[in-house]
C-alpha cells in the first residue's frame, strides 16, 4: 500500500502538471495575435500505477507533450495557392503599368497620333502647295514617330526594372531557403513537443509561406523534423542543413539575368509566384508587345516612305524618304524618326506638277490598307490595345479567384491553428480548479503527516 | 467536438470590403466619366471596337473639312465662269451687231475693241487664282494659265496643263474638284479664245463676221456645257457633307452603344455597395468588440 508521502508527491506532481497547462494557456493568450502562431494544446498523460499486492494505486498526472495544433496537407496547398496568388498579385501590377501606356480614354497610345497622321495628307490633298498643310505632315509624322518612341521606350524601362526585381527577389529566395536549412538542424536537435520546438516548427511553415509568395517551391517532409525543398522542376534548394542558392547570370543574347539552380538555367521552369510573374513579364509580355509595336511602325514607316518615293516634291523631284528606314529586326518602334525637316519634300504630286495632289491622296489611303501584319494601321492598333486589356483582365480575375482561394485556406488554417480566447479562458479556469484541488490535496496531506507526528510525539 | 471555427474574424471581413470598394470605386468611376471602359481591360473587346470606331470618325470629319475647304474655290471657279458666260454673250451680240452689213468700217472698228476688251476680260478671269492657286492652269497651280501671245491664232497661248486633282469625299468616293483651262476656254471642240481672236479680226477686216459670231456661239454652248462640271460638283458635295453628317451621328451612336455607361444601374451599384458597405462596417464593429469569456471571469 501506498504511504503519505506519495500522495503527497502525486499531489506535487499535479500541481508542476497543471502550472504547465497555465503556461501553455498564457502563451496562447499572448500569442492571439502573432502571425504564423499554431495553438498548443498541454497533453496530459496519467502516469503508471503502482502494485502494491493485488491492488494497483494511480500515481497522478504528468504534462506529456505540449503538441501544436497544425495541418501540413493544409499548409502545403496554402503554400501552393500562395504561389498563385503571389504569380498574379505582380503580373496584375505589371500589367497594369503596360496598359496605362495604351489607354485611349487617358489620352496615351497610338491611335489618335496614326488618325491625325493620315488625316493630315487628306488635309494636304485640299491644297498641295499650301506650306502651312504640308508642315502639318511633318508634325503630325513627328508626333506619330514620338508616340511610338513613347510607348517603346516606356517597355523597355519597365522591363529593365522587372530585371533588377529578378535578381532581389533571387536574393531573398537565397535568404529564406538558408533561413530555413537552418531552422531544419534547429529542429532535428530540438525536443518534440515542447514550446520551443513548435516555435520553430512556425517560423520554418511562416518562411516555407513567404518562399511560396516569390517562386514556385515543393515541400516534401523529410523525417527528422527536416523538410525538403525544390522548385517545381526537381533542383533542390533546401536539404537538410544544406541550401543550395540560385544565381543569377546575364544572358549575352538578352542582356538580361537568367536565373541558375546548381548549374542548370532554370529561368523559364519558374512559373509561379512573384518571381515566375516577373520573369513572365519580362521575357514573354513586354517582348510579345515590342515586336508588335515594331511591326506596326516598320509597317506604317515603309509603307510611307515607299508611297513618297512614288510621288514627287514640291520642287518636282522624285520623293523621298518620310521616315528613317527602320533598320532589320527589333528596334523599329524604339528608333521611329522623321528623315525630313523640310515641308516641301513630301510628295504630294502623283506627276511632278506642283499642284498635283495624287499622292497626297495615295498617301492619305494608307490608312485603309493592310500595311501592317495584314491589317490597317487602325486595326492593329485596335487588335494590340485589345491584348494589352484582356492579360490584363485575365490576370485580373485570376487573382480575385486566387485571392479568395488563399483566403478560404488560411480560414481553414485558422480554424485549426488559431487561438481562440473563448477556449483559452475555459482551460484557465480548469486549469486553475485543478491546480486550487491538487493544492488542497497537500494540504490535507500535510494535516495527516501532522496527525500521525502528534500520534508519534504523544506515544 | 463541433467544427472550429476561425477566431479571427478580420480576414473575412477585409476581404469582403475589398471587393465591395472595388465595385463601389467602379461604379463611381462610370458616373464620372460616363464610360463603361475607362481602361482597356474593362472591356478588351469593346476598347480595340472603340478605337476603330474613332479612327472611322476621325476620317469622317476630315472629309467634312475636305469639303468645307474646297467649297468656296469651287464656287469662286463656278461663279467666273458665269462671269465669263455673260461676258461671252455680250461678244456674241456684238457679232450678230458687226454682221449687219450696213455698218461702216469705223462702227465695226469700235466694235473689234469691245470684243478684244470682252476677250481681255475674260483672259483675267480664266487668270483667276485663290489663295494663291490659279484655278484654270490643271495641277500648274502656280502658273498663270493663259498668256497673250500675237503668234498664236488664237492671240492666247496656255501654260497650264491638263492635270485634274481629286479628293476623297468619304471611304472608297473621289470626286474631280477642277476643270483646266484647256477644255474651257481653248477646247479643241470650241476653241474660246480662238473665236473671239477669228471675231476681232472679221471686224477690224470686215469680213467673215457672220461665221465668226457662229464659232464663238459653238465654243459658248461648250463652254455653257462643260461649266456644268462645277455646279454638279458642288451639288456632289452637299450630298455627301449630309451623307457624312449622318455617318458621323452613326458613329458616336455607336461610340455610345459600345461604350457608354448604364448610368441607372452605376447608381444603383453605388447605392447597394454603400449599403453593404455600412453593414460590413457595422456587423464588423460589432464582431470586434464581441465579449469573450475573459469578461465573464471574476
């Protein structure tokens, strides 16, 4: 049979068990609003009983574990999502940059400068030797010629930026992932189920959460409390202890920065989150939009310059050039110029008399030619603007709905790992009942001992 | 145990505001402008149909203003030619006068100078230029047309040329907008000037007077005839400045078929998102300061 003093001691044990269980409920409470913070739960265990004959005696309580409440499917398709959201969060930004370069309604793109442009040899085919009308072709070529340097110019900005954002954004990937190999021997050292390995375990998930905002990343658990990171392709970033950086290597065809994973180019296999977004829109948007941009200023600038050359000056000599010939292959749009400064070298006669106006006409129904890419100038300005608007639009709605989905998860997530004050409050006040009780048990264990010491000292 | 739910209950409620402002700020944006495409992607589709749209009207008006410009030097061509017509008349009339037979040799004199000063007058008209632009010389605009010139038989000789301008009256019409010198007043089928010079020389010679004033009367009618070109033109051109003007109300009917904002149903939305608006405020308020079991302790 089992004597005072292990009651007394059972009660003790009780009483370390339920302070314990006070100070989980106080790390909640004083966690309610941390980021990333997963409740923990004080896990209770009764201890082995005692044989003492054929009765067996209970030896109280002991604070097992402290477990954190989390969900690692959960977190691994919240970072999945994040991934997504992170990807059109930024390729909404950025595309909305581009179409504030070709927004009629606020006055930017091209399609009031080509309108003018042609209209202005209608103008001219009123009165052809009219030096006031034949300067109005040149002003109009010239507004043209800066409208397209504009737009170009302001893509190309845009895509340097989206170049430096690329190797910041490698910079904090290298960051996160050598955050998180260390958190990973961090944790193989560190005890399960105590608080501070579950402190741990939160910052390495809130980390995993912020990789997942930059690339497309996949979380394998490891074992050993380790996790194992790659991108979506396979190349390791995080092993174990070990991490493994990606660098980033100027590409001598594009000048830009490709992006290395131990080795292999890596650039286009990165097609999520913030980092896949940028890439996106620098190697595929932006250069999809210059080239056509070029298409239609080579297009409107030959197209111009041959029609001159066809008529003849003011001076009755064979036209010439309107434009610069743009040079072969990208640039056209960038390079746009006027070639003349001298109004009476548009060709407005079809004949070489001064008043003839033939070419002005033939010049002025350009217009409504194909001239570029198989469509008129107006059309293809219309058919760019629509693109710029749906990616945009695209982009939009996919990051409304990633949005929301991300937005459901982290409920789910917070519906598992949040801390409620509610539950807090009721596991202080049982807690504190049970700690009050235990105290009451010693205390009577202390009357008892005093009981049989005053029968001993009696004796 | 039952299913938790989230304790934190601001994430849902800065998500639903999100989306309320969003289309509070649309609506709102709408009513300002009276566009329903205030940026392409809006509505991409109806952007790029909106800007083919104004290309088309962008060339409307500068057909209108092709029009409106070269109206008034049409009507100055129209109007010397009527000048010349009655000027003409009167040459003709001295000629049926020279050939009554019982005129002296002075009086026809006299009347050779009328002629060759009716032929000096309407030398200066078919001289006429506008703004510059001589309106008889074809595409030689900067040349006088018609020349004296005692070598010619016809005491004139012509330095324009044949050239005849167009221009675009709306997609796909061209319309001549002159007639050169050359078939109005020195047609090969009716020489003008040829006539007048074959009648001062019957007079002053006083003979062939009769057969004279018949040539001039067959280059007047030709030229009564050719001259029609103008009036017709102009008519051309009024059709197609009501044409136009219809085409360019079509237009912005369209513009505002594509484009324009329902502007009821803007109001409406603005209405409904500020009332949601209020009630996620509210119902958040009251979530915020929701006791919890902490403020039932002692």
């Amino acid at each position: 049979m089992s004597d005072l003093f292990s009651s007394l001691s059972l009660a003790v044990r009780s009483l370390l068990a339920d302070q314990g269980a006070i100070e989980v409920t106080s790390n909640n409470v004083a966690n309610v609003n941390t980021p990333g913070y997963s409740r923990q739960e004080a896990v209770f265990n009764e201890t082995p009983p005692l044989q003492f004959g054929a009765l067996q005696f209970g030896t109280g309580v002991e604070l097992a574990t402290i477990s954190s409440d989390r969900d690692n499917i959960l977190n691994i398709r919240l970072s999945q999502e994040t991934q997504q959201q992170g990807k059109f969060d930024s390729l909404v930004n950025g595309l909305q940059q581009i179409q504030a370069l070709f927004n009629p309604v606020a006055g930017t793109g091209l399609g009031a400068s080509i309108n003018t442009f042609f209209d202005s040899f209608q103008q001219l085919s009123t009165n052809p030797t009219d030096p006031t009308l034949r300067q109005g072709v040149l002003i109009a070529a010239g507004n043209l010629a800066s409208a397209f340097r504009l737009i170009a110019s302001g893509l190309g900005t845009q895509q340097q930026s989206l170049n430096e954002s690329v190797v910041q954004q490698v910079g904090q990937v290298n960051d996160l992932t050598s955050q998180i190999a260390a958190l990973n021997v961090q944790l193989a050292a560190a005890q399960v189920g105590t608080q501070s390995g579950n402190a741990l375990l939160d910052q390495r998930t809130q980390l995993i959460q912020q990789l997942s905002q930059i690339l497309d990343v996949q979380t394998i658990n490891a074992g050993n409390g380790n996790v194992t990171l790659t991108t979506s392709q396979g190349v390791a970033l995080v092993v174990g202890a070990q991490s493994f950086n990606l660098q980033t290597q100027v590409n001598p065809a594009t000048g830009f920065q490709d992006v290395y994973a131990q080795g292999s180019d890596v650039t286009t296999a990165i097609q999520a989150g913030s980092l896949g977004a940028t890439i996106q829109l620098r190697d595929q948007e932006i250069p999809a939009l210059l080239t056509k941009l070029d298409t239609l200023a080579s297009g409107i600038a030959s197209a111009v310059n041959t029609q001159n050359q066809a008529g003849f000056d003011l001076a009755g000599n064979a036209g010439g050039n309107i434009f610069v010939p743009p040079a072969a292959g990208p640039g056209a749009a960038l390079n746009l110029a006027v070639a003349i400064t001298d109004p009476s070298q548009v060709a407005a006669s079809s004949d070489g008399t001064i008043g003839s106006n033939g070419n002005a006409l033939a010049l002025a129904s350009l217009a409504n030619q194909n001239i570029a890419g198989g469509l008129t100038p107006a059309q293809f300005n219309a058919g760019l603007v629509a693109q710029v608007g749906s990616d945009t639009a695209e982009a939009q709605s996919q990051q409304q709905s990633a949005g929301l989905l991300v937005q459901q998860l982290q409920d789910q997530q917070g519906a598992i790992s949040g801390v409620s004050l509610d539950e807090e409050a009721a596991n202080l006040v049982r807690y504190q009942t049970a700690f009050d009780a235990s105290a009451h048990v010693v205390s009577v264990i202390d009357e008892l001992t005093q009981t049989v010491l005053n029968m001993a000292g009696a004796a | 145990m039952p299913l938790r739910v989230n304790p934190n209950l601001s994430t849902d409620f800065f998500a639903e505001l999100q989306i309320v402002r969003r289309q509070q700020n649309q609506a709102l944006q709408q009513l300002a402008s009276g566009s329903r495409i205030n940026a392409p992607s809006d509505d991409p589709a109806g952007a790029a149909a909106l800007l083919e749209n104004q290309s088309q009207s962008d060339q409307v008006d500068q057909f209108q203003k092709n029009i409106q410009d070269l109206q008034p030097q049409l009507q100055a061509a129209d109007s010397a030619l009527s000048s010349v017509v009655s000027a003409v008349t009167q040459a003709i009339s001295l000629g049926v006068e020279g050939g009554n037979s019982t005129l002296g040799a002075s009086n026809l004199q006299s009347l050779a100078q009328e002629v060759s000063g009716i032929r000096d007058e309407i030398l200066g008209i078919a001289n006429t230029s506008v703004q510059g632009q001589y309106i008889f010389s074809g595409t030689l605009t900067k040349t006088a047309p018609y020349v004296l010139d005692a070598a010619s038989p016809s005491g004139v000789s012509y330095q324009g040329n044949t050239g005849v301008n167009s221009i675009q009256l709306s997609n796909g019409q061209t319309a001549p907008i002159n007639l050169p010198g050359s078939q109005l007043f020195s047609n090969p089928g009716g020489d003008l000037f040829g006539a007048l010079q074959q009648l001062i020389t019957a007079l002053q010679t006083g003979t062939g007077v009769s057969a004279a004033t018949a040539a001039l009367s067959q280059a007047f009618s030709l030229l009564d005839n050719v001259r029609t070109f103008y009036g017709t033109t102009l008519n051309e051109f009024n059709n197609s400045e009501t044409f136009l003007s219809n085409e360019s109300v079509q237009l912005s009917t369209q513009a505002t078929q594509i484009a324009g904002a329902d502007l009821a149903a803007a109001t409406t939305t603005l209405a409904q998102t500020q009332t949601a608006t209020t009630a996620l405020l509210t119902s958040q308020g009251k979530a915020l300061s929701l006791p919890t079991l902490f403020d039932f302790l002692p």
